[in-house]
C-alpha cells in the first residue's frame, strides 16, 4: 500500500511517500481503507523526532482517519466490512489502510462527507475528555481556550456554547478572531495587542482554563483563573518548564492538571469514544456543532500540509485526502 512514512527527524522536507505491507486487524481491531487523514500538531511533533509512538504502535504518522471498515477482527462483533467510519488512532493514519481498535472507531455523523468525519477524533477526544471528564466545565462557567482559531480550539469553543459556557479565546489576529466569534465565543482576545490576564480577570476570571501553549502562559494562566478554578495542559508549545507561584494554588485552591491522549491505555479511549457517542454525535448529527476546516492536500503532498500547520495561518483543521 501506498503511505507517507518519516524519513528521519526533522522539518516537513523529511515526510516522504513509500511503500509498506497492508496491515492485518488484531483479535479487536479493525482495518481501515482510509479516505482523509487528520493532520495535527501531534504529527509534527513525532516528526521533528520528539514524540515517539507507543509501543506496538505504527511507525507511520496519522491520529485520525475516516473511511469504510476493510477487514475485522475475530472478537469484532458490533462493526462489519462496509461500515462508514472515523477513527481515533494509535498511528499509522497517513497511509492507504489502517488498523485500529474497534472500540476506537465512531459512524460518520449524519449528513457528514468523509472529509469532515476526519477531522474529529483527535480533536473531540481531546477536547472532551480534557474539558468535560478532567476539567469538569458546566454550564455558565467562565471557560477561557488558547489557540482559538486551531482545530482544538474551534472544536472547543463549539462545544463549551452549546453547552452553556461562557467562551473566552485567544488567537493572534482578527480574521482568527472573527472566526472565533461566528463559533460562539462572547470575548475574542488578540493575545498580540491585550493582556488576556486582565481581560479575563475584568470578566470575574476563568473557572476552566485549556491550555497548548505552556512556557511563560502558566504563571499568566494561574493568574487568570478564578477562586476553585482549572487549568488543564494539554501541550507545550512554549515550552514545557515554567516557575509558578505555589502559594497562589494553595489560598485558591486552583487545580492544575492535564494530559496526553495518545499514550492512554486503549480501555481509556473506549471509554472516552463511548460518551462521545452517547452525547456529542447527535450534536454533530443536528449541525449543532462541526469541523472547522481548513485545506485539503493529496497524500503526496504532507509536506506541504505540515507547512501549512507550523506557518500557523490556518483555521480549523487540515486534511490528506488518500
């Protein structure tokens, strides 16, 4: 089969078309002919050589995919060859075919194309179990997102509306902005030109904080929540060290917490695909909610999709088309 495989550490110049033998479905897992990949951060990252896939897991870039169910394993009872799906993936999504837990894989949304159904997985399996299971957010809660305009962010922003929160973003220039606002966010900050810390604090501060960017954001993030609130870190961007001030976290009893969706456990993942079932596909069944997109690129051309990525000029997500 046709795939894009890393050919050593470094920028996007390193992602190079190849040949690899079909993958094969575990006892729990299925095969998947895929249509679009997902294209995200995280990808980038195993690229420049500093995030290393899990063990047992494919070499191949790709956290995300859509396409029809080629192949099923012996324990495999609840999907069949044919089956329209997306999944969440441990690797491997930048390539013809793919193999990935069964449990990990969700029916492409009504009214939903292929090329939109890639684009979720990674991004609301991040945003959910990270806003909502972690980070507890409730309805009229102050919810304040970094990196607004990124495919976590407009996923974010939607889903922290409809459900009743009040969305503050930041992103760095105002077509993101605007954008921002069309999703549902009441205060849209260009972190270039205000002070997100004041802004937010004038607002009563953030219950709930998701945050990407780390580095000199963590103390300014912990200065921005409310009494009892949350931060939840979900990467570096930054960088991934930073001096806080303790004291703060103790007399406000701030929560500081975070994670990685890759490395957990795939009982973990099942269960983050079940609720997301259960309470976010009928939003995205309604058209209460979607995928922002951004561009589509051949297979071929992942290069050029990374590009694009790290120039940070994009809104929303990119795709592979395979």
């Amino acid at each position: 089969m046709k795939a894009v495989e890393i050919s050593k550490p470094g920028g996007p110049e390193v992602l190079t078309l190849c040949e690899r033998a079909m993958p094969q479905p575990g006892p729990d897992q299925v095969v998947i002919k895929v249509a679009y990949a997902g294209v995200n951060r995280p990808d980038a990252l195993q690229r420049a050589g500093m995030y290393a896939p899990p063990k047992g897991a494919s070499d191949l870039p790709g956290l995300e995919c859509s396409g029809e169910v080629s192949a099923v394993g012996s324990q495999v009872t609840d999907l069949k060859v044919g089956d329209a799906v997306c999944a969440l993936l441990p690797g491997g999504g930048y390539a013809e075919y793919v193999a990935t837990p069964a449990a990990h894989c969700l029916p492409v949304p009504d009214g939903m194309d292929m090329k939109q159904a890639a684009c979720l997985p990674e991004t609301y399996f991040t945003v959910w179990s990270n806003v909502f299971m972690r980070g507890g957010l409730q309805a009229g809660e102050r919810f304040l997102v970094h990196g607004g305009s990124s495919g976590i962010g407009t996923t974010a922003i939607q889903l922290a509306h409809v459900l009743g929160a009040r969305v503050f973003v930041t992103a760095g220039s105002e077509d993101k902005l605007e954008a921002c606002r069309k999703l549902g966010a009441e205060i849209a900050i260009n972190y270039k030109q205000a002070d997100f810390v004041e802004v937010v604090k004038a607002e009563g501060g953030a219950d709930l904080i998701l945050d990407m960017v780390g580095g000199s954001y963590m103390q300014r993030n912990i200065n921005a929540l409310a009494d009892d609130g949350r931060l939840v870190q979900i990467a570096f961007l930054q960088g991934m060290k930073a001096e806080l001030n303790m004291v703060q976290m103790m007399t406000r009893r701030l929560t500081l917490t975070g994670s990685t969706l890759r490395p957990q456990s795939d009982l973990a993942k099942a269960r983050i695909a079940d609720q997301l079932r259960a309470k976010v596909w009928p939003l995205l069944a309604a058209g209460r909610v979607g995928p922002v997109m951004d561009l589509e690129f051949a297979l071929e051309d992942a290069a050029k999709a990374h590009a694009r990525m790290e120039a940070g000029d994009h809104i929303g997500k990119i795709v592979l088309k395979v």
